[in-house]
C-alpha cells in the first residue's frame, strides 16, 4: 500500500492566482456584511452563510497547501 508523504507540495498556485485568491479576502469580508443586512431584513441567509463558509475554508487551504 502507497505512503502518504507529508512535506511541502509539488503543486504551486500560478502567482496571479495566488494574488487573485489572497484578494478574495475583501469580498468574503463584504459578502458577510450584506448577509448580516438580509438577516437583519428577516430573510432565510442559514444556505448563504454555509456557502460562503464553504469558500472560504477552501481559498484558505488553497493558499496554505500550494503556495
């Protein structure tokens, strides 16, 4: 059976995607607030928050595994 190697990865972001991902910061950041307005507003926003939630965890490990 295979080992799994620990160790830095072979795999790099392309820099602008790194760029582009590290940028992302502001809109996740924004993207919270507009849904604190729904909520506020009484809308359902429980699917919204999953999704960006989701995004997030997955721009933070894109950055830390391949850059």
């Amino acid at each position: 059976m295979a080992e799994e190697t620990k160790g830095p990865s072979r795999i790099k972001l392309p820099a602008a995607m790194a760029k582009d991902l590290r940028n992302q910061e502001v809109s996740v950041v924004r993207a919270r607030k507009d849904i604190q307005t729904l909520k506020k507003l009484g809308l359902q926003t429980q699917e919204l928050e999953d999704k960006l939630d989701w995004a997030e965890e997955a721009r933070k490990t894109l950055l830390k595994e391949f850059t």
